[in-house]
C-alpha cells in the first residue's frame, strides 16, 4: 500500500488538503498523535516517552537502557500494522 505524507506549515490548510486528498484516493489518514497513543496503549509505555524517543534529546542513560530505540521499534510495529488494516480494504 503506498503512503503519502503531508507536512504543513501556517496557513496552509493542511488539514483540509490531507482531508480531501484522502477522500478522493479512499485513504485513511494516521497522524502521529494517533500511532502514539495506539503503541502507548499496546505497549504499557507513557505517551511521554514515545514523545521523547521521537523529538526529544537522547539520555544519558540511553546507552544502558535503549528505551529510544524500543519506543520507536513499538512505533515501527504500531505504523506498520496501519498499513496492514490498509491493505486489506
């Protein structure tokens, strides 16, 4: 299934363009906050730290624990069961 990812900026509508584009091409549209929450749930890991693991500086501490590198093979899984449900509409 392919993927089409829409950044946008101020005053862009960027929304409505990701809105439009997915109607017309019967795409459902995953947003970041959504894979997010799914591996936080899935996983028993706080929001938080998948935010961290994501934008945030590494730890310290990073080196022992690997958590950056779990929290986004989690969103890895969580992403990529997203386009299984849509490969098989």
């Amino acid at each position: 299934m392919p993927a089409i990812t829409i950044f946008g900026g101020i005053y862009c509508h960027g929304d409505e363009v990701a809105r439009v584009v997915a109607e017309a091409l019967q795409y459902e549209i995953v947003r970041d906050r959504d894979l997010i929450f799914e591996a936080s749930k899935r996983y028993n890991v706080a929001e938080e730290k998948f935010l961290k693991a994501v934008v945030g500086k590494t730890s310290v501490f990073n080196k022992f624990t690997r958590e950056r590198e779990r929290c986004i093979a989690y969103l890895q899984c969580v992403l990529a069961d997203a386009f299984k449900r849509g490969m098989r509409r």
